[in-house]
C-alpha cells in the first residue's frame, strides 16, 4: 500500500495566526486607547452623578412644599445631623422620616427612600443619617416662602484662647436664596468652589455657593 505523506506548516506559516509581536503592538494600542477613554468616562458619570444629585433635590423640594401645604404653611422640623442630636434627651425626627410619605416612602419601613441618596455620598451620610442631604434647620418650623433672618457671630481668639476680637451681623435670605437641603459633603467636586448642591425654598436646585455651619 502507497503510503501519501503531507509537508507540515509550522504554527508561524499558518494563515490568520498572531506573531508575538503583532500582539505585543496589539496590547500597547488597546493600553493608550483605554488610557485616553477613562478619563472621559469618569468626567462622564461625575456629571451623570450630579444630574441626578439635582434632579432629587428638586423632589425632595416639592416634598418640602407639599409638607407645608399640609401643615399650616409650616417647614419641616429636624435634625441636622440625627446621629448626633441637637438635644439627645428630645432627639428632633430624621428629615427622610418626615418628608418620607411625600416621596414614596412606606410607612411600615425604617428605611429611607431612594430619592434620599445621592450618588456620589461615599462617605456613608445615606446610611448612618438617612440622607445624603442635610436640613437647613434655621427654617424648622418656619413659614415657607418668607424671607429669613440668621444671626451669625465671627470671633478671632488669642492662642490662650481669649476672644480678641468678634463681629455679629445678621444675612436676610430671601425664599430664592434660602437652602431647604444640601449634601452633607463636597460630593460633586468643582475646585475651588464649594462642591455641594443645594434645593432652595423656590425650588430650583443648583450649586450651592456656601456650605451650612
């Protein structure tokens, strides 16, 4: 029997195969393209994060509003920071527990609605406060769409600590200028403006221009 014998190709000579430095080159072009991507990826989603930051602000804004309808034209009452109460013997309600039924809240949940969470807060304010946003609690309890008078006292002290010199003035804030709510921190970084985004008592939200003491 005729044996019929067939010339081998080695695995370089095989057509559609990659030379180690085809795929070398291959790897390095991949590298630069994801180096020049992420970047606009990232900027991508901080925006993403900060449009969707207003966009909850502005319906924890009508909350507000929808509140005060039901109750004599009256904000809200609560804590700045409810893990660290004003008066821990008279612990004033959480701000996602009050405005809770007026978002989608169940009332047999502990729990705060989603809308609560901003989400760029990695900084577990949603999880040990409630909210990613603070209260404003300068308007607890007083009439919505009214200007407001806050007293502040500026103090310069001495390192022995003796007040040397001290200033009071009062800011009137009119309802365009007054925050409801703001995110407890510089979520959304804008150097060297303050990072934070804020609903104010007209209801637009926008960037806050100064922070809550």
């Amino acid at each position: 029997m005729t044996r019929i014998h067939f010339p081998l190709r080695s695995r370089a000579a095989r057509p559609g195969a990659f030379t180690l430095i085809e795929l070398l080159v291959t790897l390095a072009v991949v590298g630069i393209l994801a180096a020049l991507l992420l970047p606009a990826i990232a900027r991508a989603k901080r925006q993403a994060n900060n449009i969707t930051c207003i966009n909850q602000l502005k319906q924890l804004g009508v909350a507000t509003r929808l509140f005060a309808e039901d109750n004599n034209s009256r904000l809200p009452v609560a804590e700045a920071l409810p893990s660290n109460p004003d008066n821990p013997q008279e612990p004033k309600p959480r701000i996602c527990d009050v405005l809770g039924p007026y978002v989608g809240k169940a009332a047999t949940t502990n729990h705060s609605a989603p809308v609560f969470k901003c989400p760029s807060d990695q900084a577990w304010f949603f999880e040990a406060e409630g909210s990613s946003y603070q209260w404003n609690t300068s308007l607890n309890g007083k009439a919505i769409d009214f200007s407001h008078i806050a007293g502040t006292v500026t103090s310069t002290l001495s390192s022995n600590g003796i007040i040397v010199w001290q200033t009071n003035f009062t800011l009137v804030q009119a309802p365009e200028s007054a925050p409801l709510l703001l995110d407890y921190d510089d979520f959304h970084p804008r150097p060297p403006k303050s990072g934070k985004n804020a609903v104010y008592m007209d209801g637009h939200a926008t960037a806050s221009g100064f922070p809550l003491p």
